[in-house]
C-alpha cells in the first residue's frame, strides 16, 4: 500500500509541475507575443494600404493592431556590436500590456519620430555593454542596401541610424538574446521597407473567443496569409513539453508497476498459505468465480487505498507549493521564485486508472491460482 502511495504521489506532483512549467511558458511568450499574428504564406512581407488595414481593424473581435516590421541587423554600442532582431513596431505596441510577465528595468517609451528610443533584451545588453545612464553614446543600427553600380563608397552598401536604448527587458533567453524593438518608421527608414510589413499584430478584444476571431480572419485574409494565436506560434516547444510529460508519465507508471509487484507476491504468498482455507470454502459450496473475485477485490482494496492516499497526499504537497512556494527555484533573478504547479483533474483521472489498470493485472494471476485449488488435496 505505501509502494502503491509513494508511486502514485509523485506521478500526480510530477505531472503538476510539466503542467506549471506549460502555464509559466505560456505567460512568457504571451507578455512578448501577440494574441494573434498575421503573417504572409509565402515570402517574409507584404504590402499594406490604410483601407486594408482598417478593415482588419473593423473585425468584430480585434480591439488593437499593431503593425510590424522585423529583420537582423547589425548593432554598435560604442566599441562593442552584435547582430540582433530588429523588431519595428507601430505606437500602440506597449498597450497591449506586453512585459508585464517579465523584468523590465528603464523607462518603457518608444519615443518620437524626431527622438527614437530602443527596448532592448538583457542578453543583447550584456553583448553590446549598454549602459541606460550613459547619455553621450548612441544605439547604432546597420542594415545592409543594393549597392549602386559602379560605386566604390563602402556606405552606400548599408542604411545607419541612431536611436537611444532607454529600457532593457527580460522575458526568457530566445528573446533577451536576439530582439531590439524600436518604433515602426526607425525601422522602416533603416530597412526601406516602405508601405511593407513582415507581421500584424492584434489584441482580441475582451469577451471574444480567440479561435473563434482566428477563424474569422482566415476566412477574411485567405490563404494568402496565416493567423497564428501564442500556442501556435511556438507548437514545436510546446509539442516538447508535452512530449516530455507524456514520457514522464510513462516512465512512473512502470515504476508503479513495478511496485505493484508486492502485491502480486503478496498475494502469491496468502494464496498458496491459504490453500487449506480455500479447500474448506470449495467443500461449504464457493464456486472458482468466488475465490477469485475474493483475491482480486483484496488487492483492489490495498492498490485503491494507496492510489487515494497517494492522491490525497500529492494534492496537500502540491496546493502547499502553489500556496507557499516551498520549494524553490534556486535562481535569484528568476521571473518565479519557486517551482511553479498547475493541478489537473484528467492528471489525477489518468493516474487513477493506470492504478486501476495495474492492480487488476497484478491480483488475477494469485486469484487464478487461488481458484484452482482442489478440495481433496488440501482436506
């Protein structure tokens, strides 16, 4: 029973943390990413009129869009460069409540056309050496240009410009490393993108059903674009962490079996002590099927016992770690402070039948052998 305890605890806190690991990924991405994001099929941009967007805009559903302009670039912050994501967005980008899932240090400002700020990630921070309080050196973004025929000038091959980085966020290592948001028009100017964008961002807006706007828009767009929500923009991370659940669900559910092996031997053990006993129920009148339904209810009442207490048990631990933060993370400057848990009713459902399943094929072999017992042998 305390095998049968042990096991089925640590499946249900195991597969609790995979689950707040999901939910704390999710959070991340979504402070970053939009709702949902409209890309070209084919190609990396496409071109855009005020009319087209505003019939985007006038979906039912859509409260913000934001308008995106996304490529690498080279960086220079005074003797140190990098090449980086630039990352040009349209005003309305910070009222979306981005950052609010991660750090952010500085002031959260996009500036003006005339006066351009930079957000910048913390990888690209500790790269490029940027110093928020150092107000004589300059942001410096290069990006390269067809050059023209016949030319031997080394600056006709790139645009430059120069903006102040104002703000440093940190949300998780695939987007400190690699992005630097700035407005829409610096990144237009820098890349000649023109009436061109590579992405459109949109907010839903409250009480709307996200998939239910998503399939409006793609019926809208056409297959010419695609409309992805947060899931969707990162199902190859999301397909690893459920992945990896599901094998860490095997992998528990064959130590359970393996614990459950005492209750095979168990009851090996009281079926061949109790032959006797079983030869005096054979000669009062029990018939085979009664033997063996005694046998299989007995290690049910031993495997179910430690299943509930087992549940019970990963519960408590795990609403005292949701509540309490326990155990912790051991990172200081981590988003969480300790390991993060989400309780599932199909995780303790699951386990419960894996249980179920195991006990019945551990006690059927010691009630076959109970039942076979012959009253004349043992009288």
């Amino acid at each position: 029973m305390i095998g049968v305890a042990v096991g089925t605890m640590a499946l249900v806190i195991v597969l609790s943390v995979f689950n707040g690991l999901e939910d704390l990924i999710k959070s991340l991405y979504a402070s970053f990413d939009a709702e949902l994001k409209v890309e070209a099929s084919r190609g990396k941009s496409f071109e855009v009129t005020e009319e087209w967007l505003e019939s985007i805009r006038q979906t039912p559903g859509v409260e913000v869009l934001t308008e995106v302009i996304e490529d690498n670039a080279l960086f220079r912050f005074g003797e140190n460069q990098l090449v980086a994501t630039i990352k040009g967005v349209s005003d309305n980008f910070l009222e979306q409540g981005r950052f609010e899932k991660g750090l952010f240090a500085g002031e959260m400002s996009l500036g003006t056309d005339t006066k351009p700020f930079a957000l910048v990630g913390r990888g690209v921070s500790y790269y490029l050496l940027i110093d928020l309080e150092n107000e004589f050196d300059l942001l410096q973004a290069y990006y390269p240009k067809a050059p023209r025929a016949g030319s031997i000038d080394p600056s006709s091959m790139y645009n430059r410009e120069m903006l102040r980085p104002v703000g440093i966020f940190s949300i998780e290592k695939q987007f400190d490393d690699e992005y630097i948001i700035v407005p829409l028009d610096f990144a237009r100017r820098l890349m000649n993108y023109g009436d061109k964008r590579t992405a459109l961002e949109l907010k839903v807006s409250p009480g709307y059903d996200i998939k239910k706007v998503k399939r409006t828009l793609r019926t809208q767009l056409g297959e010419e674009f695609t409309v992805k929500d947060t899931d969707e923009q990162h199902a190859s991370l999301l397909m690893t962490i459920r992945l990896e659940k599901l094998f860490v669900f095997i992998t528990l559910t064959f130590i359970l079996a393996v614990a459950s092996f005492n209750i095979f031997f168990s009851l090996s053990m009281l079926a061949i002590e109790k032959k006797k006993d079983i030869a005096v129920l054979f000669a009062m009148g029990a018939t085979r099927k009664l033997i063996k339904t005694i046998y299989i209810k007995e290690g049910a009442i031993i495997a179910l016992s430690g299943a509930l207490i087992g549940l019970v048990v990963g519960f408590v631990v795990c609403w005292l770690q949701d509540t309490f933060g326990i155990v912790s993370l051991g990172v200081t400057s981590s988003v969480v402070d300790s390991y993060p848990v989400k309780m599932q009713l199909s995780d303790f459902l699951f386990t419960s039948l894996s249980v179920i399943i195991i006990t019945f094929l551990a006690s059927y072999r010691p009630a076959l052998i109970a039942s076979k017992v012959r009253t004349v042998d043992h009288l």
